[in-house]
C-alpha cells in the first residue's frame, strides 16, 4: 500500500482543508473543500491534478467547493452513502466498513454519525492517517447537531481504538480553546497540562497544532475519556455509564467560558 503525501492548508477563520497525493497513480484528493481558490491554487503550484474530492459531511464549510472544483476538473466526489442527498455532486457513495481505493492506497471509511447523522471518516491505515472531519478534534469534539450521546461515544470510542501512532487530520484549527476547557475540567492531568503548554507556544508562533496522534489525544483529549476513573472522578461522575459522562462533559463544553 501506497503512502500519502498530505498538505494541510488553512482557509476561512479556522477550517483545514487536506490536499492528499498517491505517489504511484498521481491521484489528488481534496479532503473537505470549504472553498474553491486556496485548494485548486496549491495544487496547480505543485503541478497536481485534482481527481478526487472525499467529504466527511454535509456541512457548507466541507462541501462549498464541491461543484465549483467538480466543473472546473471533471473530478469523483466521494462521500457518506447516508447522506447522499445532502453532498453536492456526490458520485462515489460510501459506507461503515467499505475499503476506497485511492489509486494505490486504500481509506477504510467509517460511520461516526453524531456531530451529523451521516458523518463518515476516511481511514488511511498504511499512512497513518485519518481524515475525520469534525468528528474528533485535537482535545475535542464536534458538537452533536444531529445525534445523541451515545451515538457520538459509540463514533469517538472506534476512532480511539485506532493505532496510537494515527495522525488525526481533524477540519478545524480549535485545538487553543480546547484546551482552557480540557484543563478546567481535569486540572490534574500532567500530560494535559504539558501538551497544553506545547500548544499555546505553538499557536504564538502562528503554527498549527493538527495533525495531533491518536496516543495523545487517549491521554489528553476530555471527550475520548469519559469512561475512565480518573476522569470520571475529575468531573464528579465517578462509576457512571460512559455515554452519560461523555455527554455531561459536552453540555459543559457548550456553555463553557
Ligand atoms: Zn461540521
Ligand atoms: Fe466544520
């Protein structure tokens, strides 16, 4: 299996959008286009010729350049079998399970609905890499337009059981207010508080914080942890079912200053 060349461009106030190379067939996907220009200039400066477009969900700030990009290259549009109707020009639908070939690299799509119901994320395993839209933040999670707390543990709880070593191409750069809440909620947390400190110096020197890994997000991140005695006795929910810690940890976050 072929490794990915992945380059990460930062457009609107706080969205990635991924362009993703196969070296062996030369196929270029972009990952959630939120815009036309940004993507489509990166890749003509480095010579590439869009193929594909993978979407996580329906949200404008992931598929607003779907046709624009479509016309303007003739390329697949990849995305979310259960929710054909609300991805822009989709050609390709996918679901929980199903294996894409990427010319010589291989996504597992999986079905993580919550943040929206038909949300997917694209697993790249030869390449360490997992697009997740806004399913599974650097030290937090999307909020849960469509779904319920169960069905977003269930969703997070598959992608924490991914390789520590998995890098997590998430779709927004939130990761500083993340984590003032991550750390009001468990204090106590050294690495928490020491990936903390990576992040402001990080964000001071105008550099992103994603990709992070699965591994650190497992130590750090409030919503991959919700079944854990330390976290749950960090919240005052010590012995309590996970999805209910899992979601009392979200209604926080929501109102959270
Ligand atoms: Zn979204
Ligand atoms: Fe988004």
């Amino acid at each position: 299996m072929s490794a990915l060349e992945i380059v990460q461009i930062p457009v609107l106030s706080d969205n990635y959008v991924y362009l993703a190379r196969e070296p062996v067939s030369g196929a270029v996907a972009i990952v959630d286009p939120a815009v036309v220009e940004e993507p489509m200039a990166e890749a003509a400066r480095r010579g590439w010729k869009i193929t594909h477009i993978l979407n996580t969900h329906h949200h404008g700030d992931h598929v607003g350049g779907n046709m624009a990009i479509k016309a303007a290259t003739g390329c697949t549009i990849v995305g979310p079998k259960a929710d054909r109707e609300r991805i822009p020009g989709i050609d390709i639908e996918v679901d929980d399970g199903e294996a894409f070939d990427f010319g010589a690299a291989r996504a597992t799509v999986m079905f993580v609905p919550g943040h929206t119901r038909g949300h997917i994320a694209y697993h790249f395993a030869a390449s360490d890499a997992l697009f997740c839209g806004d399913t599974l933040f650097a030290l937090g999670c999307g909020r849960m337009f469509e779904g319920t707390p169960p069905q977003m543990w269930n969703s997070l709880s598959r992608l924490r059981a991914l390789p520590d070593a998995t890098r997590i191409y998430c779709a927004h750069e939130y990761t500083q207010s993340n984590a003032r809440f991550a750390l009001h909620v468990e204090p106590g947390n050294a690495e928490l508080v020491a990936r903390s400190a990576r992040i402001d110096a990080l964000r001071a020197a105008g550099k992103p914080t994603v990709p992070s890994l699965i591994g650190e997000e497992k130590a750090t991140n409030p919503f991959l942890r919700a079944d854990l005695p330390a976290f749950q006795a960090a919240i005052g929910m010590s012995g309590q079912v996970p999805h209910e810690v899992f979601g009392e940890t979200r209604r926080r976050k929501d109102t959270f200053r």
